[in-house]
C-alpha cells in the first residue's frame, strides 16, 4: 500500500506510545501524531484531512475499533486503518477485516 501522504495517525488506546513507530519511520519522512481517543482521530480527520493511516495500537478489540471504521466508511474517508492489538483471535481479526480495516497485527 502506497501512502497518499506523509501523515500517520497513532491511536494508544492501552497507554503504549509511538516513539518506538517513529523513530522507526523518521528517517524515510513519515510523520505521527499520537492520540489516547477516537474522538481525537474524528476532530484531527475532521480539521486536518492529510493522513493516510490510523494505527489503533490497543490489548484487545473493542467496540470502539469498529466505531472508527464506520466513521471512516460513513464519512467516505480515504484514510486507512491498521490494528495493532497485544491479544485476539482470529474472529477479532475477520470482524475488523470485514469492516474496512487494512490489516490486524497481534503482537507486543
């Protein structure tokens, strides 16, 4: 998957920061803003319409993953979702693969 720009979003929804994605990404000039509430990602979309991806790094899947991914089909957003979940099952990933997520990554 290409990247239409150079903007991520990081969603720590268990207290994890990015600092370990961004120094990672910083040299090949990708830029993260963290957030800790998807209310936060819908205003920053909502302002600021320049990132690609939302990395939703949580322990377990939530209803509020699949929130996102409906504001994100709902509001015809082209911005992509990754989840990043410390647990899950393969039922967790199929349902947020189902609903528009890119891909769904277990692991600490």
């Amino acid at each position: 998957m290409l990247l239409e720009s150079t903007h991520i979003i990081f969603l720590s929804a268990n207290g994890d920061t990015s600092t370990w994605l961004s120094e990672k990404l910083r040299p090949v000039g990708l830029a993260i803003k963290e957030v800790h509430f998807r209310h936060e990602v819908e205003r920053e979309l909502q302002t600021n319409g320049i990132y690609s991806l939302v990395v939703y790094r949580c322990d377990t899947v939530s209803r509020d993953i699949l929130e996102l991914l409906n504001y994100l089909t709902r509001n015809s957003l082209k911005t992509r979702l990754l989840v990043s979940a410390k647990s899950g099952s393969v039922e967790d990933a199929v349902e947020c693969l189902k609903a528009g997520a890119i891909d769904f990554v277990i692991g600490d």
